[in-house]
C-alpha cells in the first residue's frame, strides 16, 4: 500500500495517571491533617516544642499545596482526583489549626466560624454554578491562603510575650480579605449565572 492511500494516523488522547506527583502530594496534605492534629492535642498548646513541631507540620503540608498545584499545570498532571482531593485537603488542613486554636483558646470562636463559614460557603457556590462553568481562582484568593498561612502559623509558633500582640493584626488582615475574596466570588458566580442566561 502507497503512502497516498496509508489512513490518517488516529488522534490520540493523553491519559493522565491519577497517581502522579501532583496527586500524591495532595494525599501526602491529606495524611499530614491527622498527624498535625495529634502534634497539638499532645503539646495541648502549652508545651513549646510540641507546639513547634505542629507549626512545622502544618507549613509543610501548606507548602505542599503550592507544589502540588504548579506540578500540576506545569507538567500538565491534572486530574478529576486532584480537582476534588485538594481542595478538601486545604480545607481539611487549614479547618483543623482554626478549630484547634480556638478549642485552646488561642483564637475567638468567631474568628474560626467566619473563616470556616466563608470556606464553605464558597464551596457551595461553586457547586451551584457548576452546569456553567468554573471560576478560575483569583489572585485575591491566593493572597487569601497566603495571609492564612501566615496567621495560622503566627498562632501555632510559641512567639514571645512581647511580640504576641502582632498576631491578631495578622489575622485579622486574614479574616478582611478571606471576607472580601468571597465577596468577590458571588459576585463572579452570579454574573456566570446570568451569562449563562
């Protein structure tokens, strides 16, 4: 047979393999939430270096959510898992260290239940919106996670007396924007809505 008459060679579909780097971070976050959660229950936020060795398991596996997600795109590693596991894992992780800092009365109930509410709220939403589209995360919500972090990691350090009065500033810088980035996300969902007609 000619090459004239050869057929067209097939497209062909990458699969992408769910156990990936990207995915396995994520399940490693995943992993790390239980053994965080002990480190504090131990330490019972009295004992120093339990508190540090907590501090440190939980930026760890916050790391591992910006990794996870650059290896991702990067290497084009996306998958329906690490769609949903990640961000159960963040929500898992950072849900943890505000429950847990309040339960020890580092942090005001209200603190959590706003941040908790706004997280899941906009969960909820991005559900409802979900036959329409997706909303691409903004680069507010990325500042969001960082000023969390950052907040959550102030609280769980055993930081001096004299510098302790830094913290709620911190979050409540976290508490401003996790409130507007939300804001910010309705507003978004509903025009989807409304385009979608």
């Amino acid at each position: 047979m000619t090459e004239a008459t050869d057929p067209a060679p097939a497209a062909t579909v990458r699969t992408v393999p769910v156990v990936n780097a990207a995915n396995a971070l994520t399940a490693l976050r995943l992993l790390l939430v239980p053994v965080f959660m002990a480190l504090v229950v131990v330490s019972g936020m009295a004992d120093s270096s339990g508190r540090i060795a907590a501090c440190l398991t939980f930026a760890f596996a916050s790391m591992t959510d910006l990794a996870d997600g650059w290896i991702a795109r990067r290497f084009g590693l996306v998958t329906s898992f690490g769609k949903v596991a990640d961000p159960i894992a963040d929500k898992a992780l950072t849900g943890a260290a505000l429950v847990l800092l309040s339960w020890y009365d580092q942090l005001p109930w209200w603190v959590t239940l706003v941040i908790l509410a706004r997280e899941f709220g906009v969960t909820l939403i991005r559900f409802w919106v979900i036959r329409h589209g997706v909303i691409a995360a903004s680069h507010g919500g990325k500042i969001k996670t960082a000023v969390q972090i950052l907040a959550i990691v102030w609280y769980l350090w055993p930081v001096p007396a004299a510098v302790a009065w830094i913290g709620p500033w911190i979050m409540g810088a976290a508490v401003v924007v996790t409130l507007l980035t939300g804001l910010d996300y309705v507003v978004r969902a509903l025009r989807l809505r409304r385009r979608a007609g």
